[in-house]
C-alpha cells in the first residue's frame, strides 16, 4: 500500500462518516420542532423518537472528529484547533443534548422539563447549522495560515495560525450559512419522515408531520439548489505537490464541476443522490399514507455528502483552501499522517462493517415496535 493509496483511502472513509453524520441530523432536526409540538404528549413523543437514536449521532461527531485527528492531523489542528468559536459552539451544543436526555425527566428536576426541551432546541438549530458552516469551508475557504516551521519555536510551537476572531468570520459568512441553513432543513425533513415511520396509531399527528415535512423539504431544496449553483460555479484550487509540499497552487474557475465531469463517479453518486431523496421526499408527502421515505432520504443524503466530500479532496483539489494564502491549502497530501501511521490504522478499519452491521441490527431492534402513546406511558425508560 503506498502513501497515496492510503491517503485516498482514509479521505473516503472520512467521507462516508461524514455522510452517516448528516444523515443521523434528523435527531436534530426533530429537537429543533419541539417548542412548536402543540401538546406536552406530542413534545414527549418527538423526544422519545429521537431519544433512541441520539448517541448513535452524538458517537459519529467523535469518531468523524476521531478518525480526522488520526488520519490528517494538519486539518484536525488547523480547524479544530484554529476556529475555536466554531466548534465550541458546536461541542457544547451537543453536550447540552446529552446533559438534557439524562435530566429531562429526573425526579426531583429543579428546571423543570421546559428548560431541557429549550436545550435540545437550541442543539437542534444550532447544531445542524454550524456543522453545515464548518462543512462549507471545504469549498469556499476559511482564513488560516501554515507554517510548520513554527515547531522550532519553543515558546509558541503552533503550526497553523487563524483569523483574530477564530472561527466567529466563518459563522457569519453568508456562503457559509447557505449549506448550514439548507443542512438544518434537510434534518427537520428527515425528522418528520422519521417520526412517520417511527411512531404508529396517531392519523392527526401523521398528517400534521406530512405537511411539516412538505414546508421543510421545499426549504432545504431551494437553499441546497442555491448551494449547488455556488458550488459549481465557484473558483477552486488544483494543487500540485512533491507528496508532502505543495509546490504550485493554480487557482482553478469552476473547479468542483470540473471534478465532478472529470470524476464521472461523483457525479453519477450526486445525481443518484439527489434523485433518491426527492423521491423519498415526494413519496411521503404525497402519497396517501407512505413511511418508508425516511430510507430513500437517508441513503440518498449519505451519497450527496459522500460525493461532495470527493470532490473536495480528490483530483489533486485543496480540500481547506487558505484565503490567506493559497500556497498554505491543505490537501489530503500535505495534511495526512505519515505512512506507517495509515498503515496501521488501515488494518484496525477493517472492523468498520462489523460495527456498522451492529449499529444496523440494533436500529432494527430498536423500532421494530412503533412507539405510542400507550407504550409511553407503560416503559420505564422514558426521556
């Protein structure tokens, strides 16, 4: 295996964790509709809907941040370590989300469950919205500097060097906030759709999501179309290498639809993707009485992240453009761990199907039982 194999390798596995990631999103999105359920027996079953699936998304970030720290620590130190704002905001979102299904209905619960729901609302948006910014720095850049010479330096042995407001530019840069606003829409889709498959013997509140879920898909469809548009037309950089020093950056018009031609894959995956979660969208909210629209969504979502995440990386493209200085992009050459270290970790991924096989049949186990009221109200373990 040499270092550019591996190197590929690991960015497709960073891939697909990223498109589980966003698929998982819903359990967001269905928080983010919690302080507009209607009625304390509706709030109570969003929460416990999603309850039984947020670990599984809360467990993706980290081993997605994980397997980034491993396989390209440039990138892990340079934008987790660089936009502090950012990803503070987006861990304590989450820790927020945990701290409130562990106390939301504890006895003796002094804030009261008003207060965990705001919580988990705010983790919803927040989350969904952030994670779509930090995503859409992979095409449109971020302000960032390299320079590892600074590893000499005693007192101050920091590689890469950020922007004075880390990470807050990012937050408010308009391009960015057009995937993060269409990444929270998609999840709240992908909640309600969710929740008609997940929850049985409720007509009204089947037709209340119907029509949530049709609002929430027009919205993310005109924010995702207007995305895309950006994308493709949007200035990249082909960089040229020695494997490990970037030699020459080229500032590339219309880079990633160029990618996407030259890589027919990419595009066959984007177009599939597209296709899949329109029709699981279109279905469900159309058809009479549809709640597979959640499996057509899901693997629809996962192959859209997946084929921007090549698209980023792939076809000698800087995956974390500098808009500082072009020459100090990262790409999946220049930030990766060195060939021993893939190496090893190559070997310890070929659990990877085994643990998703796992994750799989407890997900089948797990709703194998529509929940109901009357369910609700009999289990023990209630959120």
């Amino acid at each position: 295996m040499t270092l550019e194999y591996l190197q590929n390798y690991w960015w497709l596995l960073v891939s697909v964790l990223g498109g589980i990631l966003v698929f998982l999103l819903f359990v967001q999105g269905g928080q983010s509709m919690l302080l507009n359920a209607g009625s304390d027996l509706r709030r109570d079953l969003i929460v416990n809907s999603m309850g039984s699936k947020w670990e599984l998304t809360f467990t993706t970030l980290v081993t997605f941040g994980g397997a980034a720290f491993a396989s390209f620590p440039l990138f892990y130190s340079t934008s987790f370590g660089g936009a502090y704002w950012l990803w503070i905001l987006i861990l304590f979102s989450f820790v927020v989300q945990a701290v409130s299904y562990e106390f939301r209905r504890k006895k003796g619960n002094l804030y009261g469950t008003r207060t965990y729901d705001i919580f988990l609302f705010l983790n919803g948006c927040v989350g969904c919205i952030l994670l779509g910014v930090a995503v859409s720095m992979f095409f449109f850049g971020a302000e960032f500097t390299v320079n590892k010479g600074n590893l000499l330096i005693g007192s101050a042995p920091v590689i890469s060097q950020w922007a004075p407001t880390h990470g807050f530019e990012a937050i408010f840069n308009w391009k960015n906030l057009i995937l993060g606003v269409a990444v929270l829409f998609l999840a709240r889709t992908q909640a309600c759709l969710y929740m008609m498959n997940n929850i049985a013997d409720d007509e009204d509140f089947f037709k209340t999501l119907k029509v949530k879920a049709l609002i929430n898909g027009g919205i993310f469809v005109v924010f995702f179309l207007w995305f895309l548009a950006m994308l493709l037309t949007a200035t990249g950089y082909t960089v040229i290498s020695d494997g490990i020093r970037t030699t020459e950056v080229i500032e590339t018009p219309f880079k990633y639809f160029h990618n996407y031609v030259e890589m027919w894959w990419a595009g066959v995956t984007l177009l599939l993707g597209v296709v899949l979660v329109l029709f699981g969208w279109g279905k469900a909210c159309f058809c009479n009485h549809y709640t597979k629209g959640i499996w057509f969504t899901g693997i629809g979502t996962f192959l859209v992240v997946a084929s921007l995440f090549w698209v980023a990386g792939y076809n000698d493209t800087a995956f974390y453009p500098s808009l500082m200085n072009p020459m100090d992009s990262l790409t999946i050459r220049n930030a990766s761990s060195s060939k021993f270290t893939l190496e090893v970790m190559s070997y310890v991924s070929i659990l990877i199907p085994f643990v998703l096989g796992y994750i799989a049949y407890v997900w089948y186990s797990m709703d194998k039982k529509k929940l109901t009221p009357e369910e609700l109200e009999k289990t023990d373990h209630k959120y």
